[in-house]
C-alpha cells in the first residue's frame, strides 16, 4: 500500500501554514525541512505546521520539527505546531512521540487551526 505524503501551503491571520499529511519517516521528512526553509527564505517568520493528519511520525520527523523550531527562532519568528488531543485513539501519534520523547514542551501546541493563528489563544499544556 503506497500512502502519499503532502505538504500543502497557505496563509492565515498573517501566518503561513503548512498542512502535512501521511507519514513524516526518514524518506518524507527532507520534504518538510526543504518547504520550511522556503518559507523562511521567502521571509515568512510566523509558521503554524498543521501535523493533524499525520499518523506516523519517527526520530527524522521528529528531527525535522527540532530543526524547524531552531531555524524560526534564529529568525526571531514563532513557530505553532497544531496537534489535536482528540481523533486518533487517544489523540495525535505525534503528540505521543514527542512527549514519549520529551520534546513536547518545546513547542507552542494547539489543537486547530483557529487556536493556532489567534494570538490570544494560549497554547495547550504539555
């Protein structure tokens, strides 16, 4: 079975949002560091990543999302990851890695896009 990975932009409130589907492994992650370093070059320093439909994430993706939170901050720009605590069994498997990991707390949290882009909602505790 063959499961396509995408990453499709957009902007919203002023910021630029990339919506990422399907597996974030070894082979799709350079996909989503490369479309992050393009937006940044393109100046857009306030990045919300929609990671909703991701069901699969390993230690590259996870790597990608450490280099895109260093990459954003030397920028002096913010990074907002949207996780939804609720859907998938018990909520979203990159929830669960990165907190399996001990990296959650390093990232602005949200649960949808509407939380993400509004900078008067508070991000999720980890």
């Amino acid at each position: 079975m063959v499961v396509a990975f995408t990453v499709t932009g957009g902007e919203q409130g002023g910021w630029a949002v990339l919506h990422v589907s399907g597996e974030l492994d070894l082979v799709t992650s350079p996909v989503l560091r490369q479309r992050v370093h393009d937006e940044v070059a393109e100046g857009r320093h306030s990045l919300v990543l929609d990671l909703s439909d991701v069901y699969f994430c390993d230690s590259s993706g996870v790597g990608v999302l450490i280099a895109a939170r260093r990459l954003i901050r030397s920028c002096r720009g913010r990074l907002r990851l949207i996780l939804p605590a609720h859907g998938a069994a018990d909520g979203s498997h990159v929830n669960r890695v990165l907190g399996a990991l001990g990296v959650r707390r390093l990232f602005d949290v949200y649960g949808d896009l509407a939380g993400a882009v509004d900078d008067g909602t508070e991000p999720l505790s980890a």
